[in-house]
C-alpha cells in the first residue's frame, strides 16, 4: 500500500463509530495486512482469553477446596 491509499483507509475508519475490541483488527487491516493475518490474530486473541477464563476457574475452585477443608 502507498501512503495515500493508507490514509484513505485511516480516515474511513475515523469516520466509523469506535468499537474497542474490534478497532485493532480494523486498524491492521487499513494498513493492508491480510484477512487471514487478522482471523489468525483474532483466534489467538479468544484462545487468550478463554486460557485465562479457566485459569481464573480453575484458582477459584482451588480456593475454595481450601477454604472448605479449614
């Protein structure tokens, strides 16, 4: 991509309402990178975030065991 069509992608996307979890994908997209570049970096993301999902499940259950066993 020149700079002319990247800021023409930026500015279409400052003209779009603000959505937090979608801008990076839409802003790395602006900037020419591929579909499948951002679906991969997507994925990743929910991976991440279930990780951590059940990784605060797994703490909370431990805690509890604990705490029922004192």
């Amino acid at each position: 991509m020149n700079a002319v069509e990247i800021e023409e992608a930026i500015s279409s996307l400052a003209e779009q309402p603000f959505e937090a979890a979608e801008f990076p994908y839409a802003f790395l997209e602006a900037f020419g990178n591929k579909e499948t570049t951002i679906s991969v970096l997507n994925l990743a993301t929910a991976t991440s975030q279930m990780l951590k999902v059940a990784s605060c499940s797994k703490t909370t259950s431990i805690s509890l065991f604990v705490r029922k066993a004192r």
